[in-house]
C-alpha cells in the first residue's frame, strides 16, 4: 500500500511517499479503498506538531476521504462491500487504504462525485457544528466568518444564506473577497487593515454582531471579541494566525499571542456574551450526532442548497506542494488529493 508519512514534524517536505503494510480492519470497521482525499488545515496543524494528541513521527495523517468499501468485519451492517463511502478518520487517510469504524462512514449519495464527497464531510460538519450546534444561529442574527473564502468559510457562508441569516465575510484579499460574495456572503471585510472592530460596528449601526466564527485566532479575535452584541456568541476553531508559510512561525505565534486578549470569566455575565471552541477531530466517538448532522447536511445537498467549492483538485504524486499551497494561505475552497490519477 503506498502511503504518505509524516517522517517528522515540520514544513511540507517531511512528507514522504513510502511503501507501508495494509492497516488491520478492527473490530466494528470497514476498510475502505480511498480514491480522494479532502485536504484540510488541521492537517497542515498536524504535520507541524500543534495539535495535542496527534501521533509521535513517523505516521500517516489524514482525516477526510472517499472510496469504495473492499472489507467489512463481521456485524457491520450499515455499508456493504462496493458501496462508495465518505468518511472521517483519526489520521491514516493520506493511503491507497484505510480502516476506521463503521460509525465514520456513510454512502455517497447518488450524484456526488468522489471530488465533491472528499470536500464534504469536515467542512460542513465544522460549519454546522459552530453555526447551529454550538451558537445557535436564528434566521435574521448577524454573523462574522473570517477566512470566509476557504472551504468551511464558503459552506458556512452557504448554510447561513439557507438559514436567513445576515453574513459578514473576512479574508485577506480582495480576490479571496470576491469568493466570499460568490458563495453568499453579504458585507466584506478585509482582513488586517486594523479596522475591523469599528467597521463590523458602522455594519450592525453600533450594535455589534450577534455570532463570530473564527479559524484564524490572534490580532483577528481580539478586534472581533470586542465587537460582539448583547448576547453574542464567539466560536473559536482554530488558529490559523500562527502558522508561518513553511514553518510554525515562533515570532508570529508570540505576536498573536500578545494580541489575543485574555478572557477574565467574571466580566461575561454583565456583557451576556459566550465564548465557545471546538475541534471535531476530537468529536470523532460522537458519531451518532455527527451521522444526524451529516445526513441534514445532506439533505440540503440534495435540494441544492449547498455545495462544495473545490478550489484545487491534485494527484497524490503532488500531495507536497499542495500541503505546501496550502500553508501559504492562497488557497481558496477545498483542496483535493486524487489518488486515481496517480494509481
């Protein structure tokens, strides 16, 4: 089985193509014979060695994928060998095969291609976990998605478009704004300028938002923070602002740092404001909500109301310069590995 390994952590080139014995179908599992790979930022976390958990060097990364089911251990009832699946994986999807339990699986739905269920699972399940789950966004609510141009901005900005909500969309360039307005957004922002609390209020005529969804953390949060309306709900998933383009960047991570502002727990009651984080990577044995969440979501795939933005779609064979793109933060949508090219 050829697979790809973090050899060590650090930049893009520790990614090394090797070849590794099939994985071992546990007990409840299915094996799956993976034909894409949906790329995801926690992955680019991983490779760096951010993430707590996360395997000691050398092991194979991975979280997202789609494929065709070649083996199933004795009781699994939910797929059948031959279905096409999509699916979710504590790392070892970047691999010709990979085995997680049954609950991480589901069938592709008629019509969706191997690209487009490689670009689903994390990205809506992470839209929908923040917007719905945790912050309850209603029909009317005002809500912030920063890094609105990559792949769980556009399905956030998509759902919150089905939902009735106002959306204000951030990113750091203009072309990355004009993905946002095209995937629904209603106000852009650019990022970085230095003013975002003060335009997000002149947006909400000095009321504030009611909802931030927030992957990026640092400089970004603490102007967003303070710009929560009464009974704001900040969701806070990641912290992409720390990340160098090749490297965890330490001078950038300290500068972040410093400007994340400390939450001090008595001052929220007498604001009404919640802070809330998460990280599905670690919600992965909640599988039964994640299979509800996953089977509305698509449900509104099927109406047309959501659908995945593939900004990039590359052979394995060029698994390192997509981590490498990535990183540099000039993607937009979801970058997909297309392990049939390469096979």
């Amino acid at each position: 089985m050829r697979a790809a390994v973090i050899t060590r952590f650090g930049p893009p080139e520790v990614l090394q193509f090797r070849d590794l014995p099939s994985p071992s179908l546990m007990p409840g599992g299915v094996r799956v014979r993976v034909h894409a790979i949906g790329l995801n930022f926690a992955d680019v976390m991983a490779r760096l060695g951010v993430y707590p958990s996360i395997p000691k060097p050398p092991f194979v990364p991975g979280i997202e994928f789609t494929g065709e089911v070649v083996e199933i251990a004795p009781g699994v009832r939910s797929v059948r060998r031959g279905d096409r699946v999509m699916g979710f994986s504590r790392q070892g999807a970047y691999a010709e095969e990979v085995c997680v339990p049954a609950g991480f699986v589901r069938r592709v739905p008629d019509g969706m291609s191997d690209h487009e269920a490689a670009a689903f699972t994390v990205t809506y399940l992470s839209a929908y976990h923040g917007l719905r789950t945790l912050a309850r966004v209603a029909r009317g609510e005002t809500v912030v998605v920063h890094a609105a141009a990559g792949g769980v901005g556009t399905a956030a900005l998509q759902l919150l478009k089905h939902w009735g909500a106002r959306s204000i969309a951030t990113a750091s360039t203009e072309e990355k704004l004009a993905v946002a307005r095209a995937h629904g957004a209603d106000e852009t922002l650019l990022a970085g300028n230095g003013r975002i609390e003060r335009r997000l209020r002149e947006l909400t005529g000095g009321r504030g938002v009611d909802v931030v969804l927030d992957s990026v953390g640092g400089s970004l949060y603490r102007d967003s923070w303070r710009s929560l309306a009464t009974m704001g709900r900040y969701v806070l998933f990641g912290f992409a602002s720390v990340t160098g383009r090749r490297r965890l960047g330490r001078w950038k991570l300290l500068k972040e740092i410093l400007a994340t502002p400390l939450v001090f727990p008595p001052t929220l009651p007498s604001r009404n404001i919640s802070l809330m984080g998460f990280n599905l990577y670690f919600l992965a044995e909640r599988s039964e909500y994640l299979q509800s969440a996953a089977a509305e979501l698509l449900k509104l795939w099927k109406k047309g109301a959501i659908k995945p933005f593939i900004g990039r779609v590359v052979p394995f064979d060029e698994l390192v310069d997509a981590h490498a793109w990535m990183q540099s933060r000039k993607s937009t949508g979801k970058v997909v590995i297309d392990l049939t090219a390469s096979c």
